[in-house]
C-alpha cells in the first residue's frame, strides 16, 4: 500500500483551477443560500400578476426576506475570501444568524415605502412632471442610503441608528464608494429591465461579492475613525 504524498496535495490546492473550482463553488453555494431564504419573495413576485386584489402588498410583505438575505450574502462573500476551507452555507448562516434582527428593521419598512414610491412612479400618467422627477430623485438617493446602511450592518457591529447616520457620512465622504455603488445600481437596473427578476436572483452573488469589493474604501474609513 501506498501512502498519499502531502506536498502533491499541497501541490493541487495551490493551483490555480483549484481556487476557481473553490470560488464557483462559494458563488454556487451563496446563490443557492440566497434563494432559499428568498423563496417567499420570488414566489409573490410570480403570483402578484395572478391576484386581482393585494398583490403589491404580497410582494412588500414576502420581500422582508430580501433585506436579511441580502446581509448574509454579503457577509458570505467578504468572509469566504478569508475562510475558503468553510462550506458558504455555514457562513452565510452565521451572516444571517447575526445581521437579521439589524437588517430586518431596517429593510421592512424601508422596502415598504420602496414599494409605495414604485406604485407612485408606474402612476406618473396622473403626476406632474416635476414631482415625477423629485419622485426619481427620492428613490435613488434612497437606494444608495439603503445599499449602504446594510453594507454597514453585514460588516460592523454598529447600532442601527448609527448605521444609517453613518451612511450618509459614508456617502458623502467615500466618492469611490459612492461612485461604485451608483454602478451597481444601475448594473442592477438594468439587468432587470432587460432581462427578468430571475437573472437577478441567479446572479445575487457575483452582484455581492462586487459590492464587497467596491465598498472596501467604506469599509476601511468607517474602520479607521469609528472603531478601536
């Protein structure tokens, strides 16, 4: 009988289509996460059109479940770049199991009035044009507000009123934060308007792990003059 060689073990974790075999596979295992704790959601976001009455409020009420999940993803990602030998599972549990209390009073009653302002929008025939404009306005300063208080949640300990004092400080004093997180936005936007909310969720975590990367410049001020 023969016994394994360590260094040839060693020798195949450190080439390089092993680490894209571990990062698809930390991609995979965050997605598959992501739509699992999501399933309320995407499963009102298909019935809504088939419900004469009280679909927009099946939508609000099932999409709770995106803000905690959204969380987790991002912690999932920021930590498996860390901690490879860690299944994504167990690590977006751990990310869920510490930012979903934060993240959820924070996410219900503000996708609750993201809701209410898309209602307004798709209204527009009856708004004037300028408070249509203020009305886009509103919403994509409150995307970029709410991106980044739960990037902020996902990765600090902060309380949540400070949270969502220091994305403001965030916003307006990290421009490549600020500058990344528009792009995201609108790659966002855009994936859905041309594709479907489907593409979305199937790619939720390269979507993360780009917010990761872009929020860096966040992540280290916020570090640097408000913990110790």
């Amino acid at each position: 009988m023969t016994s394994r060689d360590p260094g040839a073990t060693r020798d195949v974790f450190a080439r390089p289509w092993f680490r894209w075999m571990l990062a698809a596979y930390g991609l995979l295992g965050t997605t598959a996460a992501f739509l699992i704790a999501t399933a309320p959601f995407i499963a009102a976001v298909f019935l809504a059109p088939m419900i004469a009455i009280g679909g927009p409020v099946l939508v609000a009420v099932c999409g709770f479940s995106v803000g905690p999940a959204w969380v987790a993803a991002l912690y999932t990602m920021r930590a498996y770049a860390i901690e490879r030998d860690i299944e994504p599972f167990r690590l977006f549990l751990r990310g869920y199991r510490l930012g979903w209390r934060q993240s959820l009073l924070f996410w219900a009653p503000y996708f609750a009035l993201l809701v209410v302002l898309a209602l307004d929008l798709t209204s527009s025939a009856s708004l004037p044009t300028p408070v249509y404009w203020l009305l886009v306005a509103l919403g994509a300063a409150a995307l970029l507000w709410g991106s980044t208080v739960l990037v902020i949640v996902a990765f600090f300990s902060f309380r949540l009123r400070d949270a969502m004092r220091l994305a403001v400080y965030g916003l307006a004093h990290t421009p490549r934060w600020l500058l990344g997180a528009v792009l995201l936005l609108l790659g966002a936007g855009a994936l859905v308007y041309l594709g479907s909310e489907a593409a979305a969720g199937i790619l939720v975590a390269p979507f993360a792990l780009l917010t990761v990367i872009a929020s860096r410049p966040l992540v280290r001020r916020l570090t640097e003059e408000f913990t110790s």
